[in-house]
C-alpha cells in the first residue's frame, strides 16, 4: 500500500522537475546552446503522439482485441517514409512561411484565408479538446488505483474538488505551458524549453513500459514464448493470436486512420513543423521514431495477456500495466510506471495546449477583434501583450475545461472513445493539407467545401451518436436514425453496416472530404494571391521553384514608418527593431535613409507578423498600410507557371537562334561580297595596269611612231593611270573610314558652291558620254561641314548616275534644296534604276549591281559606301529608290551642324 | 588520367522512400496480412505477433540504411 501523500508529493517533485528541465532548455537556447538542435531530441519530441491513451489504452485494447491496437503505430510508421514527399515538405514550407500551426497552414496554402484558419480551429476545439480530458481522466484513474488498491472503482466525481489531485495536476500543467509556450510573441519561434521537457518526458514514459513490460515477461513469466504458451491454452486468449474474420477493413481502416491522424493532429504538427530546429532531422525521424514505437509496443501483448490470466474481469484491461505491479508489491516500479503515465498525459496536455491556444488566437480571436474592433485595436501602441494573454486566457481556459469534462462526464461513453474519435476528427484536415502540398489546382472554396462536409459526417457519424450512447441526446437516435429512419442510422448510414463506428465513419466522411474538395475544387478558380500561395506550397522543395520559396509579389508600397509602427505594435519594440534591423544590415541600407518601404521589406514585416498572429491576418494589417495591391492574376500566371516560363525560354531561345541565323547567313553574304570585291578589284587594277604596259611597250619598241598616234598612246598611257589613282585612293579612303583614322575638317562652307565646283568637276565626265544635267540649287545659308568630304559625296552620286544611264540620251537631275536647318541633295537618273531588293544593299561595300558574272561592273562597289560611311559621320541620311518615271534616285539630307 | 564515369542512379533517396513504403504496405495489409493471421505458434510466439513485429523492425531496418545512407549514394541533390 503506497500512501497518498507519497505520490502526490512524488507526482509534483516529478512536475516540478519538468518546469526545471524546460527552464534550462530555454536558459540554453538563450546562450546559444541550444539542446534540443539535434535529431534525436526531434525524434523523442515527436514521440508526444504516445499519450496515456497508448501507455494504459493499448494494453486494454490489445486484452479486447488482441493485435487491433498496432494499426495505429504502423500507419505513423508508414507516413514517414513518405517523409520527402509530405512531412519533409510541410517542414519546409513551414519553416519558411514561419507557420504557427495546421491551421495557420491551411489558411497559408489557399490564399491566406481567414476562413479556412477559423473552421480549422474550429474543428480541431470540437474534436480534440476532449482528448485533453482524457488525459487527465487516466492520471485520475491511476491516482485513484494506486491509493486505493485493491478497490479500483471508485468515480473520480466522489473526490472533493479542492482535494483532487488531478486539479493540482492540472494547475500545474496550465502553468507550464503558459510559463514555457508564449515566452515568445512570435508563435513561430521554437518552444525550446518544452521541447526538451517533452523530449525528457518521451524517455520516461518509455523507460517506465519497458521496465513494466520486462517485469511482467521476465519476473512474473518466464519470458515471451511462456506467456504466449501459457495463453494459447486459454481459448478466449488464444482467439486474440488472430485476425478474426471482419477485422480486416477495421485494421485497414485504422492503418489509414493513424497515417492521416499522425500528420494533422495539431500537437504533431506543432512538435514536426512548428518547433523544427533543422530540417535534416527529418531524415532521422524516419527510421528512429518508427523504432521508438517499435520498442513501447513490443510489450503489450504479453501485458494483456499475462493481465487477463492473473485478474480477468475483475479489473479494467487500461490499468493492467499498473495493477499488475502493484498486486506484486513492487512499489517503486508502480511508482514509476504511474510516473511514466503522467509523462505520457502531461506532455499531450502540454503539447496540445500550446498549439490549440495557438490557433485559438491567431486564427479565431485575433481576426475577429481586428474586425469587430479595429478602431479600439487601433489606437494602442502595443498589442503583443493582449496577444500574449489571449494566448495565456486561452491556454487556461482549454485545461480548466479539461479538468471540468472530466468532473462532469468523466465516466461517459464519449469521452472512453475520445481517442479515436479525436484521430477521425484531425482525418478530416488531410485532403485539404496533403491536396494542398502536392495539386496545385485545389482552390479556398474546394478545401472549405471538403473541411466542411468532412466535418458534418463526423459529426453525425461519430460524435453525435456517442453523446446519445452518453445520454445526452435520445439513445434512439444512435439505434434507430434520426427521426427513425432506418436509411439515417448514424453508426450504419446509408445501409452501411458491419464496421466498427470509427471505420464506418472514416469511410463516410472522407467519401464526402476528398469528394467535395476535389469536385468544387475542379469547378471553382484561384484568386491571384491563391495561385500565389499554392506554387510556393507545392514546388516549395523544387530548387528552380520561386525565390527563397516566400512570396515577393506586393506590387504596393508603404512608408517604412507605418510598417514600423505596426511591427512594433504585435511583435513589441525590441522585436520589430531587430527584424528591421537585420534586414537592412544584409543588404547595407540605412533605414533611416529609406521612407518608401520596397515590395521586399514590405514582405519582410508580413512574415513578421504572420509568426505572431497568424498568416491571414497579417496579411489584412500589412494590407490597411500599405498601397496597392498584389499583381495581377495575368502577372502571376507569367511570373509562376513554368509552363509558361519554359515557353518563354524556348521562345527566347527561339528568336536568339533565329538572329544568329540571320548574323552567319550576313557574314556569309559578307565573305562573299569580299571575295567579289577582291576578284573585281584585281581585275579594276589589272586592266588599266594591262592598257598602260601595252601602250608603254608600243611606244617602246617604236620610236618612229608617228607623233599624233605617240600623243594619243600617251594620252591613255595618262589616263589609265589617273584611274588606277582613283581607284587606289577610294580603296584607301574606305579603309580609313573603317577603321576611323580619317582626319575631319569642319567649317563653314556655302553648300551651293561646293555642288557647283563639284558639278564644275565632273563637267567632262558628262560631255564625253553626251549626257544632259538639269540643275536646281537653291541659295542656302552657310553650314559647318568638311568640304572635300562632301564634295566626295556629290560627286560620286553625279559619277555613279552617269555610268548608269544611256550615253548621248541620259538625263540626270540635280536638286539642292533647304530641309530644317540643313539641306536636301536629291540626284535622279532616268537609267534601268535598282531592284527594289537593292536599294539598301546598294550603300554595301563591295557590293556592285547586277551580275558580275556576265555585266562588266562599272564601278569599284566603293563610291556609295564611302558617301554612306561620310553623310552619317556628318549626322545626315542617305538613300536610294526609284523614281516615279524610272530611274534611281538619291537623296541626302544633311543637318546645319555635325553632331559633336 | 583516365576516370571511369559513372551514371547516377536514377533514382535517389524519395524514391528509395516510396518504395520501402509499398514494402510496408503489403507487410502490414491485407491479403499478405491474412496468410500471417494463423493459429500457430512458432518458437512459441504466434505467427501474426513474428510476422508485423518482424515484419515492422526489417522495415525500420530498411528505412534507415536508406537515410542514413552515404550522400553520395544518393542520385540527386536535395
């Protein structure tokens, strides 16, 4: 007989080691040190999955019902392997985005909506809050074992309220997790101290079973085989051996249950997502946490049996790991293994506490008082302290309600099957969340629509049914369907019947889940700020996904001063002033400097804010400070969809192809116009060379040449020469064109008299091919222009117009005319004029019109790009079309001044 | 200097993940489930209680040669 004072002393020494544990843990993640930084820590955390529920449940379950209790450890044990592709993922995300909890999640991924957060919230209150209860209804249970052995019956509503220990307990936890879960406003921030009280708690509650396990095994039995042994001559045990008959769509159902159960439930959530330090310590989750349950659920077997073969009915299967030490007197073992029951409760309650609290503020009070009360919210300095005590209130409120089920209910049906029922309850958060991580099409109204239908069937299915079975609602209800409908039975709906209430109802309301979210999902579209959300959620671990995976999409902006001041009004001075300043100092801007917040700061402060009081409404306050709004749905399509980046790609790439296409086919032409070129002025060069040497030797070899034929030789002998010149000079003065060496003289000049020297040079020309010259020049004032340079330029336009019309009957105009302040040349032929495909290859070097093969071309192919190379050194243009009676014309226009 | 290349493997760690998970799958699930549920014992240990816990331990035995795996091994990054 272990005395009462005994084990609540005990019981609150061990309480107030957790408070010196997690004072420590906080002390070191204040230095820097943190002790939880390490997967196995992680992994130990994670472990709060394991409640009383599995410490004294599984050993009653598995004495019903043999193995049926393992499904729910093999579905967790299942879910991480898919780590990388959902846990991992949601790890990710949430570190990112500074998620504060599933429902925060939730109402992230589809647009930040408040909506989704608030029905969240408000289905895991229904549904999980009562888990808490039970809780505390097994430390109770256990106390009341304990003290009172051999008689385990008494109800715990004939205990005196202010003589309970439970309300110690509870007091006690309610002050953990107030003093250890808001130490800091942002709620994104790691709980460092609880984790590793929760952590430590893990090991106990571990320890304790094992050493219960191995005492009932080993001590009372002689080993695993000796039980199973002495069991299988039990029919009624050795029926637990099997699966019977209708099991199996119960134990897949279950398989599948705690796989859902285990990645939504808000305290996993809250230890997984929420307070990872690092996210490689996923990988060791994978196979250690699996083994964790390995190792609490290798004993519970044998318990149950070894249980129902020493007291059969006589005492409740849940209190066998603690009967059967204490019917063997081992006092310090039935103490430990209460102590690792209270592990097992305190740190579900915790844990629970801290993230319902949690969403209960973010998610459900703080955006209906910034509704209902923005103008009173408004006009204080400091929110973050009536964040913190909603928080606090909230946190109270949920374990004093705990305590008060338990008083008022706690021998009901509905609370023994909270355990499963919570589990269908936090199911019903999968499609949305699991959807939402990997189809990017879900929409805000599919995963309400899903949530909410969800819900409804659980409800029906499942709650309602067991507060009838309570007595608190007709039993008829749960026996016969609402109203007597046979069709509306809540426990066979539909005429489904033959599964265990929990199957039946996991099948209804994921039916009507997953069916609602996808269908209203395929039907209903994205906002901008939805498709937003939904690519950074879904390709958050695609190395080429969007930047840093956080949303830089404000097109608005704000005046630093007011995001400041809000900041500071939810996350405190010191808070705002260190995020602000952080943020400067990594991109050296002095934010004194700064009044316009960019789009980048302004995203900065909305995740500030999201940590604190939740991602939907941090948005609406960045949103009441800052102008404009997110980019439009056609801009985010764009930006987003890699669909259509690709096609940009592709069509970049396309049309740089396509340039460097067109680039080589012009330096072919190029290539080949120089080897042209090259071909024609070897041959320019070699016939007058050919006529010069010719005559020189006639000459030679005659000297009795009669001196009017020795006069004409000479003659050409002097010519060819002069050409040979000309064509030397032309070449050479391309060259230093080119290469920009040629040497400028700018002055004033009347451009009427330098067209009239030029005119007056090439008179020859025209007499020799009897060709005509009309000339219209008007009297222009005088411009700054390098005089030869544009001489060169009439007259190759005057020589190139008479090599291209008929001798004796060409006619060839010359224009001067004024355009602005400069001047218009204009010299038209009445020859074959030019291809039209020419008429801007014509100003090509080497290029010379019409087939070199066949016409003997009658230039050197240098005359117009030289004059083009001139006119636009001297800032004008020059062109070529064809007249509208034949002919080519030119024209050059000139301004007053060449450009400096 | 000659070095012999090598393809990555094609397929890395999530991969290795999903499949151990398909192996869980048919351990724990029915029809695989149903050939264990016999009345037999073996060692003294029933057939159902050998085959999950077994079954179950490989499984972890799996999993973690698969993440804690050499980086290298792993055909992609993450």
């Amino acid at each position: 007989m272990i005395s009462g004072p005994v084990v609540v002393a005990i019981s609150i020494a061990y309480l107030l080691m957790l408070f010196a544990i997690a004072w420590i843990g906080d002390r070191r993640a204040a230095q820097g040190r943190s002790l939880i930084d390490n997967p196995t820590t992680y992994v130990l955390s994670m472990a709060v999955f394991c409640t009383s529920w599995t410490f004294y449940g599984s050993v009653g379950r598995a004495a019903q019902g043999g193995l049926a209790f393992l499904p729910i450890y093999l579905g967790p044990t299942l879910v991480v392997a898919l780590s990388s592709v959902i846990i991992g993922k949601m790890v990710h995300i949430g570190r990112t985005h500074r998620i504060t909890s599933i429902a925060d999640f939730i109402s992230a991924r589809y647009g930040k909506s408040p909506v989704l957060g608030g029905i969240v919230t408000i289905i895991a209150v229904a549904g999980i809050m009562p888990y808490i209860s039970l809780q505390l209804k097994a430390v109770s249970t256990t106390l009341t074992a304990v003290l009172d052995w051999p008689n385990v019956s008494s109800p715990i509503t004939t205990i005196p309220v202010l003589g309970d220990t439970v309300l110690l307990v509870a007091l006690f936890l309610a002050a953990f997790a107030i003093l250890f879960g808001t130490r800091h406003i942002d709620a994104s921030e790691h709980h460092q101290g609880m984790v590793l009280a929760i952590a430590f708690e893990s090991v106990i509650k571990l320890v304790a079973f094992l050493a219960v396990g191995a005492f009932v095994t080993y001590h009372l039995h002689d080993g695993f085989a000796d039980i199973f042994l002495k069991a299988a001559d039990n029919p009624d045990l050795r029926r637990l051996f099997t699966l019977q008959g209708s099991a199996y769509g119960d134990w897949v159902a279950l398989v599948v249950l705690s796989m859902l159960a285990f990645t939504c439930l808000p305290r996993q959530f809250q230890v997984t997502v929420v307070e990872n330090t690092n996210r490689h310590h996923v990988d060791r989750m994978v196979w250690l946490f699996p083994l964790y349950l390995l190792a609490i659920n290798i004993f519970v077997l044998p318990v149950a049996l070894a249980g129902r073969m020493a007291f059969g009915d006589s005492v409740s299967p849940d209190l066998y790991v603690l009967a059967l030490p204490l019917s063997q007197g081992a006092e310090a073992l039935t103490l430990l293994v209460f102590l690792g029951g209270l592990s097992a409760a305190a740190s579900m309650v915790i844990v629970e506490t801290i993230a319902l609290s949690t969403m209960v503020c973010n998610d459900l009070v703080m955006p209906l008082l910034l509704r209902l009360r923005w103008l009173g919210l408004s006009s204080r300095a400091d929110l973050s302290g009536l964040l913190l005590g909603i928080r606090r209130v909230t946190m109270a409120v949920v374990i004093l309600l705990g305590y008060a089920y338990v008083r008022l209910i706690g021998d009901s049906y509905a609370l023994a099957t909270i355990g499963l029922t919570s589990f269908a309850a936090a199911a019903q958060f999968a499609p949305a969340l699991i959807g939402g991580i990997l189809w990017k099409g879900a929409t805000e109204k599919g995963a309400l629509a899903g949530l909410l239908a969800g819900f409804a069937i659980w409800l029906y299915t499942l709650l309602l049914p067991n507060f009838a079975r309570s007595g608190w609602l007709p039993v008829e209800f749960a026996e016969q369907g609402l109203a007597g409908i046979e069709f509306l039975k809540p426990y066979a709906l539909f005429g489904l019947s033959g599964l265990e209430p929990v199957t039946h109802s996991l099948v209804w309301s994921m039916l009507a889940n997953i069916g609602a979210y996808v269908l209203v999902s395929l039907l209903t579209g994205h906002t901008a700020l939805e498709r937003i959300q939904a690519s950074l959620f879904v390709d958050a671990l695609r190395p080429t996904g969007p930047a840093h995976g956080r949303s830089r999409f404000w097109r608005g902006t704000a005046s630093v001063a007011e995001l400041r001041a809000l900041c500071v009004r939810f996350v405190g001075l010191d808070g705002a002033d260190r995020a602000f300043a952080q943020w400067a100092g990594q991109r050296g801007i002095d934010l004194n400097n700064l009044s316009e917040a960019d789009p980048d700061l302004v995203d900065m402060a909305e995740t500030l804010l999201a940590g604190a009081i939740g991602t939907a409404s941090a948005r609406v306050m960045v949103a009441s400070v800052s102008k404009g709004e997110v980019v439009g749905l056609d801009e985010v399509m764009e930006i987003l969809d890699e669909a259509s980046q690709v096609i940009a790609y592709s069509q970049r790439l396309e049309a740089a192809t396509a340039e460097l296409k067109d680039a080589n086919k012009r330096l072919q032409e190029l290539d080949h116009m120089k080897d042209d070129f090259i071909s024609t002025v070897t041959h320019e060069l070699r016939t007058p060379l050919t006529s010069i040497r010719s005559f020189s030797e006639i000459l030679f070899d005659n000297p009795e040449m009669n001196p009017d034929q020795r006069q004409e030789f000479l003659s050409i002998v002097i010519k060819e020469s002069e050409r040979l010149t000309r064509l030397i000079n032309q070449v050479l003065d391309m060259a230093k064109l080119e290469s920009g060496r040629m040497t400028w003289t700018i002055r004033p000049a009347s451009p009427r008299a330098l067209v009239e020297d030029s005119i007056a040079a090439t008179h020859a020309l025209f007499e020799d091919k009897g060709v005509t010259l009309e000339t219209d020049l008007a009297d222009l004032p005088e411009m700054d222009t390098d005089a030869d340079k544009f001489m060169q330029v009439v007259l190759n336009l005057l020589s190139n117009a008479v090599k291209f019309v008929e001798p004796g009957s060409g006619r060839v105009s010359l224009g001067l005319a004024a355009d602005g302040d400069g001047l218009r040349l204009r010299v038209a032929d009445n020859g074959t004029g030019l291809p039209s495909d020419s008429l801007e290859k014509v100003f090509d070097r080497f290029l010379q019109v019409g087939d070199t093969m066949t016409n003997k071309p009658k230039g050197t192919g240098l005359g117009l790009a030289i004059s083009k190379t001139i006119v636009e050194h001297l800032g004008g243009r020059i062109w070529a079309e064809n007249g509208p009676q034949g002919g080519a014309v030119f024209t050059v226009t000139l301004p007053r001044q060449p450009p400096s | 200097m000659s070095r012999r290349l090598r393809l990555t493997r094609p397929s890395g760690k999530p991969e290795r993940l999903a499949a151990a998970f398909l192996l869980g799958l048919a351990l724990f699930l029915p029809p695989l489930l149903n050939v264990a549920s016999r009345d037999a014992l073996v060692g003294g240990i029933p057939v159902l209680v050998l085959w999950l816990f077994g079954g179950w331990l490989a499984l972890i035995v799996v999993l973690a040669l698969v993440v804690e795996g050499k980086p290298d091994d792993d055909g992609r990054p993450r």
